[in-house]
C-alpha cells in the first residue's frame, strides 16, 4: 500500500456531493437508465466463461464444478458489493481506478487500471476467439479462418461502442435479455427432459449420469481447485456496474438494487445450469471446443435448437467484447487525466464518447487476431489465463481501497454509506487471501497456467518503468492530458 492511502484525512467529514470530482469524470452524459444498469448487472454475470468455459471445465472437473462456480461467485459477490459501497459513496466513471487514487494513492490507481486494461484487453481476445469459434459451429462458415472470423467480429463492436453510451446501453440491455431468456429456456427444456426421462445423447438423464461416472469429484478435486482461474474469469465483469454508474442519473438507488441481485443470479444461472449439465450428460461428453448448452441440444435429435443456442451464445460473446471496450475508454481516460495513461485517450467524440481509449483496446485485441492466426487451438484458453492475472489484481486493489474507506469512514473522516460490505474488514482480508491462492494454483496448470505466471515479473518490470515514465505528468496532476482533452471537447 503507498504512503498516500495512510494520510490523514481532512478533519471534517465529506459527503459524496463534497467531493471533488475525479478529472476523468467530466464530459459524460446521463444517459443509461436503470434498466441498463440492471440489465449490465446480469450481463456481468452471464457470459463467455459460463457459455463456452463450461464446457472444457465440466470434462475435466466433472460435476465438482459447480462447488468452483459457488464458491467463485460468493467471493465474486463480495468484490462487486465492496465497489457499490463505495459507488454510493462517489460515483465515478473511473470506478476502482479513481478510489484507488483516492485510498491507495496514485501508483496504486496505476496499478489497478493498467491491469484492468490487461484484464480486458486480453478478455477482448477471448471474446473474438469465442466469436470465431462459435460461428465455426455452422458449416457455411467452416471454410472461413478463424483469425478473419475474430477480425470481422471485432470491427462490428467497434463500430457499435463508438456511436454513444446511450446506444452501448441498448446493446448491454437487448444482449442480456437475450442471454437470460435462452439460459430460462435451456433450463425449463433440461428440467422437462430430466423429469420425463427423456433420452439424451443415448441415456437417460438423472443422478446416476453422475454416480455411474465417477460422482462429483470423478477426478479428485484437484481438478476442481485449478479450474477455479478460468472460474474467476467468467465473473469478470461483475465489476462493471461500477464504471457504469458514472453515466446514469441516479447511481445511489440504482446500484445498490442491482449488486444485490447478483447473488440469486449467480445461484440460479452457474450453479444451477452446471449442476442441470451434470446430470442431463457425463463430463466426458462436453469439451472446450462446443458450448455445454450446444452440445446438449443438438444431442437431443433437435439441431435447430442447436443452431439456436449457439446463435445466443454468440451473442453472449459479443455482449463481452462490447463491455470490454466500453469499461476500459472510461477507465484509460481516468488514467489519463490524471497523467497516468497516454494523453490521447483523455480525449471525447462529440458524442461524449472517450474513443481514444476504446481504440487503443481495439489495437490490442487485433494483436488476438494474430493469435488466432498461429495458435487457433490454443487461444482461447491462453488469453483466459492472462486475463485472470489482471482481473485477480483489479478484484484485489478493489478490497484494499474499500479497507481504506471503512477505516476512514469509521473514523468520521468520511461519511458511512447505508450500503456496506457485510463483516468487513475480514471479509476483504479473507477475499484477498482466496484470490492470491487462485493466482497461485495456475501453477497447477503446467502446459499454460504456469507459463502464465512467468509473465508476471515481466509485467511487474513493465509498470515500474512505465511508472519512471509519467511519474512527472502524475506529479503535474495530468494538467497536460486535461487541457487537451478540454480543448479537443470545446472544438467539437
């Protein structure tokens, strides 16, 4: 933690209406609505790691993995309910990357929005590598390369986040409805054929497809403790309610229903659609390659339902790609404004859309392309593991910065919002603990877990001699980046 998230406060406590403003939150519109906002939440927590991640988990893990999905989303919930209460507290456009600057200072904001952008610029490329591979699953398009899949994919939700936030929040918004209508179904169409005993894939569904396989753990459980990476990767975007809350009217009353919500919905979409997979078909019958619904459906003499589902989980995909380049624009321009990310991604459209920073997530996810191009097999699951180093970091300052806030707040410093993280401060302290353990399982993972953790002192020499590198314009106070950003808006 810096020397900056351990100074004293000012004296007099500070309401949300008090407090400066950070720099990067200027030029937005109020556009997205509370059913945005919800309809985000439930995005966040229905996406490529439930659709297609399942699939190779269920096979390798077996049914345990709905333990993994529980206990990932328990402490996915307390992460997502630390950043609402400080949302409540002052809501912001740069989300975790602002209160970082606010609690831990700003090499802490540093740290925490160059791995978001980690985070989600390396997700963009899972999402496009999902994109390919799911529209692979129609023969029309077996021909096509998976890397021109991915590209094309990848120019669509450029084009569509670019136009303005209100038109990104009716996408989040009509995504989700899909994603959550096709996920009812599934479940309705798994539940009719488990009660009338229906055949699937050659057998009848029921709790001996599980008992007559090897039972939950057909494995053991390792199995089940290093999926838990690729686990904490499909909760992923929980936290990014957060960063919408910036662009909506009233983010006090809206947030706190919405982060309350996912609880339920993590109960009833992941664990009880792995558990419904588990007992519908063996581990043995789902892979990597197929998304687990698919790969019932078409088992069941119905390819239309097939082709169906595959469409939605299509459209999960994009629904990710899309959340992607929304969250880090917002975030990159945070950074930006305060010195601590390039200047030309603090600037806006006239759209109050802060495309810079969109752009330079974009560039980095046509670097994916290239991965698809040279390791189609593989992508997929290498972006998954890189990913999760950043997300595990973001998850991590996020329950640090909300430690400094409970601890400023209980000391009258700042005011104490109704909406609290349940026992805190140990449940920061156990989270941080569980989090740091699932970054250290990767080693498990020999073929591309650990590689993965060999990237982490190069990463760790990246930030520090970026740090060296606008540690100046930080010290400025990014007045550079905030005139420029000022002057381009005014030109528009």
């Amino acid at each position: 933690m810096s020397k900056e998230a351990v100074t004293t406060a000012p004296e007099a406590p500070r309401t949300g209406a008090d407090v400066p403003a950070d720099a990067g939150d200027a030029g937005y519109s109020k556009d997205l609505k509370a059913r945005h906002i919800n309809m985000i939440a439930i995005g966040g927590a229905i996406g490529t790691g439930l659709f297609l991640g399942a699939g190779g988990r269920l096979n390798s893990a077996g049914p345990g993995l709905a333990l993994a999905y529980l206990v990932c989303g328990i402490f996915a919930f307390f992460v997502v309910r630390a950043l609402g209460a400080m949302v409540v507290y002052r809501p912001s456009s740069g989300s975790f990357v602002s209160y970082a600057r606010e609690f831990l200072g700003e090499k802490g904001a540093y740290v925490a929005g160059w791995a978001y952008f980690l985070n989600w610029s390396t997700t963009g490329i899972a999402d496009i590598t999902a994109i390919a591979m799911y529209t692979h699953y129609w023969s029309f398009f077996t021909d096509i390369p998976q890397w021109v899949l991915a590209l094309i994919a990848l120019a669509i939700v450029l084009a569509i986040n670019l136009i303005s936030v209100k038109i990104f929040g009716e996408m989040e918004f009509w995504f989700s409805i899909i994603k959550v209508a096709a996920l009812v179904i599934f479940m309705l169409i798994g539940i009719f054929l488990l009660v009338t005993q229906s055949d699937v894939g050659g057998q009848t569904p029921g709790l001996h497809v599980i008992t007559e396989n090897g039972g939950l753990f057909p494995s053991g459980m390792m199995p089940v403790v290093v999926v838990m990476t690729g686990v904490v990767f499909a909760y992923a975007s929980l936290e990014l309610v957060g960063v919408a809350a910036g662009e909506t009217a009233e983010p006090q009353k809206i947030v706190p229903r919405a982060v309350n919500s996912i609880m339920w919905r993590v109960g009833v979409f992941y664990v009880g659609s792995v558990v419904l997979l588990a007992l519908l078909m063996p581990g043995s019958a789902y892979s990597g390659d197929e998304s687990p619904f698919v790969t019932v459906l078409s088992s069941i003499g119905v390819p239309a339902a097939g082709d169906v589902m595959n469409l939605v989980v299509l459209t999960a995909a994009m629904s990710s790609l899309n959340s992607g380049l929304y969250s880090t624009g917002r975030i990159l321009r945070s950074m930006a404004m305060a010195g601590s990310g390039p200047a030309f991604t603090a600037k806006m459209s006239r759209n109050k859309v802060p495309y810079g920073g969109i752009l330079l997530t974009s560039a980095v996810c046509v670097l994916g392309v290239g991965l698809n191009f040279l390791m189609p097999d593989k992508a997929f699951e290498i972006v998954l593991n890189v990913a999760a180093l950043g997300i595990i970091t973001t998850w991590v300052t996020i329950m640090l910065c909300h430690l400094v806030f409970r601890r400023r707040a209980e000391a009258g410093l700042l005011p104490l919002p109704k909406f609290k993280l349940p026992w805190s401060p140990v449940t920061e302290i156990v989270t941080i603990v569980f989090l740091l353990t699932v970054l250290g399982l990767m080693w498990k993972d020999a073929e591309i877990g650990r590689p993965t953790l060999y990237l982490i002192p190069l990463i760790a020499l990246a930030l520090v001699a970026g740090w060296y590198k606008v540690r100046g314009k930080v010290a400025a106070g990014g007045l550079a980046a905030e005139q420029a950003a000022l002057e381009d808006t005014s030109s528009k």
